[in-house]
C-alpha cells in the first residue's frame, strides 16, 4: 500500500505523475464534458443577488411567471394580466420569479489522509476530479465557482468567480504536488495549511455567504473526534453536499496478515492477525460512516459516498439526481 504522490522535484518529469496518484492539469479541464450530465439545480432557497441561472424567491422582473394580483399603483402596465383582468372584473398584473446567480464553493481535502489508494487511484485524485465535474457543472449553470483547497502545508482560497475565473486556478492547485514530500519540504517555507478538515472548513464558515453551495470533498478521518459546528453554521442559510471519498479497503478489511505501510517518509505495519482485529477495524470506517450520516440528517445536508476504484462521474450523476430522497443502504442522503 502506498499511500504518497511523487516528490514535487520529481513530478515535473513526463513518467512522474503515475496513473492515479496524481491528476493532470488537462485532465480536469476536460472532465468539462462528463460535467454536463450534472443536475446541479438548487434544492433549497436561492438567495444571491446577481442575475444568473437560477430562480430565485424575489419577486420582480424575471424569465418565470410566478402568480398574478390586484392592480397597485406604480405597477408597470407592461405586466397586466389581461386574462385575469377579464375573468375577475379589476385589473390584475403578472409577478415573475427573478432568475439569480448562486456561489458554489469547493471544500477539497488533500491532507495525508487522502493521500492513499489501493487500487485505481488516490483518494485525493478520486476528490479532484469530484471537484472539477462539480465546478464544471457550475460554470456552465451561469454560477460562480470559488473555493478552499488545502493540505497540512499550504491552502489556496478563492472566492466565488463568473465563467472559469474561480475554477481554474483551483484545478491547477489539484494538479500539483504537494510540497510536504519535497526532499526539503522542512526546509521551503511553506506555511498556511490545515491540519484537518476541521480547521478548514471553520476558515471557509467566515467567507460563505446564504444561499450559497457548499460541496465538502474528503475522507472525514477525523469525524468521531473533531468539532462540528462548521456543519451547522454552513447549513444554517446553504445547500450542503458532503461526498466522503473511501477506498475498498478501508470498507472491507484485507484478509489476516501483516501488511506494511508507508506515507512515503516512514514505514508502518498493519497487524490483523490477532483475533478480532479484522472485525475491530471494520467496525471504526461503519462508525465513521454512522456518525457522518447522523451529521447529514441532522443538519439537512446532502450524502454521496464515492470510492476509489470507481468512475467518479457516473456515480455524482446518480447521486445528485437523487437530492432530497432518504438513501437506500450506503446511498445519498
């Protein structure tokens, strides 16, 4: 198991970026395609103020009719419903639902943790390219994308920008290696990262404005012993999806045996010859899994489970089609 993406002095060269450990800047922008087949439709209150693809619950002049009502003075006469006028005897005018554009951020988690895979690709790759469909879908919606992608030595921000402003310089962060397995990655001076979601996503609480999409990409490691107000504080006025990001073996333990490990700088070994330990370990990812699905339904967030060795956007097409439905066993919440 290896659980480490090639030194960044090394990902330069052509034969560096292996298969599923690390993303290709190209390959990003082309899952733009697959974005398509995306439903990104808001699913609660859209609260923005600037025109875009969305309807909004503020009445005005808009693209969709929403109700007529009784004449006011100062109504435009332009909206009579002449229809209604005849029908009822007084004048009547139409109201529409004004379309409005909504923020999307992007919460990508590529902390060590993510840093692993067993089979197909890392974690981090399988949360890159969520991202990046994610992100497409929004752009070609009319949204602004924006958001926080961030490791245990450095993060990026943007805020939500038109067109493929916010996106891009967020995907060539996600194509790039982190500098925590430079060969003097001690020594570069790179500093700002978050050392768990946690900490990022209290950041990101502070820059999120209502009626905004908040989609958090990560393995949730550390759920059973963080803090989660940031959960309660973004649900509070956002549409939220959570999309933990597993690999097989962390589901279904390996059979008895001694395995080793290594995150690239040190070496371990993963003992699960001793009686119960293949039952004990399961039993940790299902209370992770449990405690993530209890913070979902109680915040009224949305759950889609992705894992590694499995097409990213056949799976976020299926679960975002299934937004506001209770899952089935393992399903979207």
């Amino acid at each position: 198991m290896r659980s480490n993406p090639p030194k960044a002095k090394d990902a330069k060269t052509p034969h560096a970026r292996a298969e599923g450990v690390l993303p290709e800047l190209t390959e990003l922008i082309a899952l733009r395609e697959q974005a398509r087949r995306l439903d990104l439709a808001p699913r609660g209150r859209v609260l923005a103020t600037r025109t875009g693809g969305h309807v909004a619950r503020f009445r005005g002049r808009g693209m969709e009719f929403d109700e007529s009502r009784v004449y006011q003075p100062g109504d435009d006469p332009r909206n009579m419903d002449w229809r209604v006028t005849a029908r009822a005897g007084r004048p009547h005018v139409k109201l529409f639902r004004e379309e409005r554009e909504r923020p999307v951020w992007l919460l990508v988690d590529q902390g060590p943790s993510m840093r692993f895979g067993t089979r197909i690709a890392f974690k981090s790759v399988v949360a890159a390219r969520a991202a990046a469909l994610l992100g497409w879908a929004a752009v070609d919606r009319g949204d602004r994308v924006g958001g926080l992608v961030f490791d245990e030595t450095r993060h990026l921000e943007r805020r939500p920008a038109s067109r493929a402003a916010g996106l891009l310089p967020l995907l060539d962060r996600l194509a790039s290696p982190s500098p925590a397995f430079s060969a003097d990655a001690e020594s570069s001076g790179q500093s700002g990262g978050y050392t768990s979601l946690g900490d990022a996503a209290g950041h990101l609480v502070r820059l999120v404005r209502p009626g905004s999409l908040v989609a958090v990409i990560s393995d949730f490691a550390d759920i059973l012993r963080a803090q989660t107000r940031w959960m309660t504080e973004l649900a509070a006025g956002c549409e939220v999806i959570l999309l933990p990001v597993h690999d097989s073996i962390e589901i279904q333990a390996p059979p008895s045996g001694r395995y080793p490990v290594t995150d690239g700088r040190r070496r371990g070994l993963l003992d699960l010859t001793r009686s119960g330990s293949r039952e004990a370990y399961e039993d940790l990812f299902r209370s992770r899994m449990e405690a993530l699905e209890r913070l979902a339904r109680r915040n009224r967030a949305h759950l889609l489970r992705l894992t590694a060795d499995a097409p990213v956007g056949p799976a976020l097409a299926l679960g975002l089609g299934g937004r506001g439905r209770l899952p089935a066993a393992g399903g979207f919440v």
